[in-house]
C-alpha cells in the first residue's frame, strides 16, 4: 500500500510539473517577448512581400498573424525576418525565429531529418513550368534540349530532373540560390522555363514588363503539400501551430467569417463552433492560451477561404483558382478534425 502510495504521489508531481515544463519553450518566450518572430523566404508576391505602405502582406505573413492573434491576442505584434530558404532550418534550431512560413514542401525526410515539425499542411500545390508563349511549350515533353532555371538544393531540383530522367528526354536544370534570382534569370533570357510552384509563377510574372508574354503550363511534375515550420522537441508549440491552422478551415466549415464569428460565439448551439471559438469547453487552457484563441484569429485575420482569396485568388492580382485548397467537401484536400 506504502509502494502505491508514493507511485501515486509522484504521478501527480509529473502532472502538476508537466504545464510548467512545457510553458518554458517557444511559447514562453513569444509570451515574454510580446511578439512572434516570423521567418519568411525570398520576396514573393502572394507568399510574403512589402506593399507599398512598405508592410510585410501575403499567405505566409497572414498565417504568421493568425499565430500572434492565438497566442497574444493581436495579429499585428508580429517581426517579420526575410531569411534564405536554405538558412530557415537554422534559424529554427537556433531560437532566431519561432515559426518559418516559406513554402517550403512537407517532406518526410525533412520533417524527421532536419530538426524542425511541420504541424501540418496549409496549402496543396505541384510543381510546373513557365515559358514564353513563343516558344509554343505546351508540354513538358516538349521541353526536351531545354534549359530550366530552379532553386539550388531543393526537392524539385530532384523531382523535375527525376520526371525528364524517366523519359529519357535531355534537359539542363540551371540552378540559383534564391527563388528571386531564378525568376530574374528567366525574365532576362538565361533560361528557356522558370520552374516552381503555380502559385509563385504566377506572383513574379505580375511583375514582368511583358507579363502577357509568358505562360504557365497546367502540367504538374508531382503535387505535392506545404506548410509552416517550428523547431522540433516542442510539443506544445507544435500543437498550437497545428491548431491555427485547423482553425482557419474549420471556420469556413462552419460559416465563421471576420464579420459574423463574434455574434456566432455567443449565438450558436453548435458545441464545436463554441469550442471554437472560446464560449465553452477548455481548448485554450490545454494549449496555454486564452479562451478566446480561435474567435482572435477568425476575427483579426479570417478564415482560411479569406486568407486565400486576398492573397492568391479573386481579390489578389494572381486570381489563382483555389484547385486543391478547397474543404474536403468541396473536391479539395483541407481538412480539420472535429472541435
């Protein structure tokens, strides 16, 4: 009785300790500090780029807001740092930043590898090309000979040489370091394609003098996801990264907009809308955050059709169709477990 005794006290230490042990990691020191670091990558319209009041906007900056709106309650207190994409990983281990929100593809390699998690996807997308309306490409066959500019090191360096490799069809992959020099590369004719995401194509060829010239193929070399990055070995920060992101989804499930979520939290009936939203149930408090976690983030950034629209779709200059970044129901591949 003794031995069950102490084993049962110290159980409950553990239980009694774990929050405080957990509450000295990333979210502990974003808490302390009163800002998120934000780790971006290259200057890409739609992702993360100035606008002209000189403000950090796009999909990646909008989901580094909807993590600062959880976490201390203002979608504003964020420090945006434009980091390389190779250096991201160390700027994650080392504590510089708290989140990376470049595109960079979830790969299970890098998700078990590198040191950092991705929580979880936020955006679907493959890998295709884009050329010049007179080179008449309407294929990827038919760039056998050609020269393609891609990004130095990455996964579709492998995927698009691998694709022409299986085909048995020649092609020069002319690698840079930065998503901005390939794409400054192309534009000036050092390339016959630039190859990257559609939705990336389609942000730097809005800014060519000759943006009608050029065609981005429907062809995709693989489809493939992305997501944030945070460090690995802490658990806590990991979850509340995945939560944000299942919050935004989950709002366009639910009908939430910026406009309507307040009235909803104290109006529905719905459990997992008030669970949500903060108006019952303990979500916040199990992730040490406030109660209202979700409604900030709905309220102050939006839901995840919202995030999209202003940034890549129909109210950007892109208007990249969502394709696969529709909710399961709708033919895409976002989804969000129950709340």
């Amino acid at each position: 009785m003794k031995l069950l005794t102490t084993a049962l006290i110290g159980l409950a230490a553990l239980v009694v300790a774990s929050p405080a042990s957990r509450a000295e990691g990333v979210l502990d020191r974003v808490k302390a500090r009163g800002e998120l670091r934000c780790g971006v990558g290259d200057p890409t319209p739609g992702w993360h780029s100035l606008d002209n009041q000189n403000r950090w906007v796009g999909f990646g900056v909008d989901f580094c807001r909807a993590v600062s709106a959880a976490v201390l309650g203002d979608a504003t207190k964020i420090a945006i740092n434009p980091i390389g994409w190779a250096q991201s990983y160390e700027a994650l281990r080392s504590g510089e930043v708290d989140i990376v929100t470049t595109s960079h593809t979830y790969k299970i390699e890098r998700d078990t590898g590198m040191q950092v998690n991705f929580p979880t996807a936020y955006f679907f997308t493959g890998i295709t090309v884009m050329t010049r309306k007179e080179s008449e490409v309407r294929s990827f066959e038919d760039l056998a000979g050609a020269t393609i500019c891609i990004l130095s090191g990455s996964s579709m360096e492998a995927t698009v040489s691998e694709w022409f490799r299986a085909k048995n069809l020649p092609v020069k992959l002319v690698p840079f370091d930065t998503i901005t020099a390939n794409s400054e590369a192309y534009s000036k004719g050092r390339c016959d394609a630039f190859a990257t995401e559609p939705a990336l194509l389609a942000g730097f060829r809005q800014g060519y003098a000759d943006a009608e010239d050029h065609e981005i193929l429907n062809d995709l070399f693989s489809v493939d996801a992305l997501g944030p990055m945070v460090a690995e070995g802490d658990e806590q920060w990991n979850n509340i990264v995945r939560s944000v992101i299942f919050a935004t989804i989950a709002a366009d499930q639910y009908g939430l907009t910026a406009d309507n979520a307040a009235e909803i939290a104290e109006s529905s009936d719905n459990a997992s809308i008030r669970r949500l939203l903060g108006t019952e149930g303990e979500l916040g408090k199990f992730m040490g955050l406030p109660a209202d976690w979700g409604l900030q983030i709905i309220t102050q950034v939006g839901p995840y059709s919202a995030i999209y629209d202003r940034n890549l779709g129909k109210d950007s200059a892109s208007k990249i169709e969502p394709g696969f970044n529709r909710y399961v129901s709708q033919g895409g591949l976002l989804y969000s477990p129950g709340f």
